[in-house]
C-alpha cells in the first residue's frame, strides 16, 4: 500500500498543474498518459487527525455499531415473538431495524480499518458494493418512514377504519415493494456509474463511497449519472417528502378537532418519534447533498455523514421502541422466560 501522505502530496501537485493547463489551455504529457489509465481502485481519506483522536473515533464507533446491530437485533425478535407487538405499526419499525442494520454494516468495518491507517485503499469492484447496498439502506429508510407516517394518519384520522385499511396483506405487499424498488433502482443506478470512465485521480475525501464523490472522478460525460440521481431524489426524497408532510398537516388538523387534552397528547405521543426521527433524517440527508462543496466532501459532510450513517440507527430504536410502553412489556416477558 501506497504512503497516504506520499499520495496526498502527489494529488495536491497534480491538482496544481491541472490549474495551470486550465488557465494556459495546455495539456501536460503527464495528463496524457493519465487519461490512458483506468483506474481500478480508490483511496479513501477519512478523517486526517492525529493517532489519539483516531483511536478514541475507532473505540467510539466500534461501540456504537455494537450497541446499534445488538438493539435494532433485539426489535426485530420482539415483534416478531411477542403477540402485543404484531400490529402495523411495529412491524414496520421491524423492517426499519432491517435497514438500520444493513446501513452500519455496509460503512462501519471499513472506516474502522481507514481509522486504524489513516486511510486506506479500496478496490473499485468493493467500492461499488459499498454504494449498491448505501443506496440501498437509504432509499428504503426513506419509503419505510413514509409509510409509516401514512400508517399514524390512517390510525388517528381514520381510527374506525384502521384494521380494515392496514391489513397484514397490505403491509407485507408495501414492505417487499419498496424492498424491490430498492434493490432494482440501486442496481441500476450502479450500472450507469459502471459504464463511466475513471481515469484519475483516484482519492476520493471522504469516509466510504458516496454519490457525489465518485461522480466528481469521473473522467466521461456525467449526465446519465446526474439524470440518474434526480431521478432517484424524485422517487426516494421528493414524493416521500410529500406524502409525510400531507399526512402529518391532516393528523394536526384531527388532532386540533379533538376536545379531550387527554386524548390529544396521547394522539401526539403516537406522532412525536417518527417525526423526530423524519427530521433528524431528512434534515441531515439535505444538507449532506445540498452543502456548496467544490469537489471533494467538506470536513462538515464527513461529520453529517458519520452521523446519519452511524449514529442515526443508533438512535432510531432508542426513540421509537424502548421509550415505548409495548416494547418495555414485550422486553420484561421476554426476560421472564429466559431466567
């Protein structure tokens, strides 16, 4: 492996002399033979800070996935073992524990390795891997939580009707849906990126394989990729984003006819962790994809990044299931059993 700090130093003079023939209309011999050389893996930089900051962030982290695959773990064998918990509701949280396994799994273990070495090497074929199964995680996250919002209006605007709405033969159908749409959308959207050339450089300024950084090395013309993505945020963003906002401007206008304070907080109660959860989400989605960078990701859409890739599965238990009465329950009955 390459010294990171040799590498570094190279694409720094690099980027100096592709200025230079920018500005001078010149095309340097050693561009020439760069643009002949296809690139078969990428160099991930992380975070660039001193030994004992790397390795509290490695212990930190490694805690955290822990701590997150163990709880989103225990939701999923709760709803599917305890009868109080076969409802809609939580079987949806189940598949978003699905997804917040899938997530941290997919990024952790390698930024765990480019802690350790203050950078690392990642083969192209692993590289897009890495995307596929990020784009994955993300877009279902996405559907899940949208539907989970049309699932709280449907029981507070439309309580009467709620079981004969919300089947399990609808839901069941919803959930491999938006896990079908996933997995083909992200398939196709790798195969466009495999039919671009990369020819150089190669050090992608960030922590795993994202979006944006690897178009931004892209030697070919990178409009089918850009049509993809706003294709992608149309299906994945924009009209989920929609939908939870109708839903939830319906569930303020019941809630606001609800004479009874008793009920109306018990109304909001149902509402207030998936919107927290929907902001903490979308909030750091935009400003991960909207931040003005130039180039390469920004010091601030690494931290961002780290937070709604790790830390955000972490949360996402937390504030759905274990503030929550059913989940307690199931977990005290559960431990009954077992001692």
């Amino acid at each position: 492996m390459c010294n990171p700090k040799y590498i570094l130093v190279n694409y720094n003079i690099k980027s100096n002399l592709r200025k230079f023939e920018t500005k001078h209309h010149l095309l340097l011999p050693w561009m020439q033979e760069d643009n002949q050389t296809s690139v078969d893996e990428f160099f991930l930089l992380g975070f660039q800070m001193n030994q004992n900051l790397s390795f509290f962030l490695f212990f930190l982290l490694l805690i955290v996935y822990n701590v997150t695959i163990c709880g989103n773990l225990l939701i999923i064998t709760l709803v599917s073992t305890s009868k109080n918990l076969q409802t809609p509701m939580y079987f949806f949280i189940s598949q978003l524990s699905v997804s917040d396994i899938l997530l941290p799994t997919d990024i952790v273990p390698n930024l765990l390795y480019i802690l350790l070495n203050n950078g690392a090497t990642i083969t192209f074929f692993n590289c897009m891997a890495q995307l596929y199964f990020f784009c994955i995680a993300e877009s279902s996250e996405c559907l899940l939580l949208t539907v989970m919002s049309y699932d709280r209006y449907v029981a507070i605007c439309k309580p009467l009707h709620y079981i004969s709405i919300m089947t399990d033969t609808l839901c069941l159908k919803l959930v491999i849906t938006f896990w079908l749409l996933c997995f083909s959308f992200s398939f196709t959207y790798i195969l466009i990126i495999l039919g671009l050339e990369f020819c150089g450089p190669n050090i992608i300024d960030h922590l795993f394989c994202d979006l944006v950084p690897i178009q931004d090395l892209a030697c070919s013309d990178t409009f089918p990729i850009k049509l993809s993505i706003n294709l992608l945020s149309i299906t994945f963003m924009v009209f989920p984003s929609i939908v939870i906002v109708i839903s939830y401007v319906k569930i303020v206008h019941a809630m606001l006819k609800i004479s009874s304070s008793i009920s109306r907080h018990k109304a909001f109660s149902t509402c207030s962790s998936h919107l927290t959860v929907v902001s903490i989400f979308y909030f750091t989605i935009f400003i991960v994809y909207n931040l003005p960078t130039k180039g390469q990701a920004s010091d601030v859409n690494k931290i961002l990044s780290l937070f709604y890739t790790v830390f955000t599965p972490l949360i996402n238990p937390i504030i759905y299931s274990f503030r929550n009465k059913d989940i307690k329950k199931a977990i005290q009955e559960t431990l009954k059993k077992c001692f």
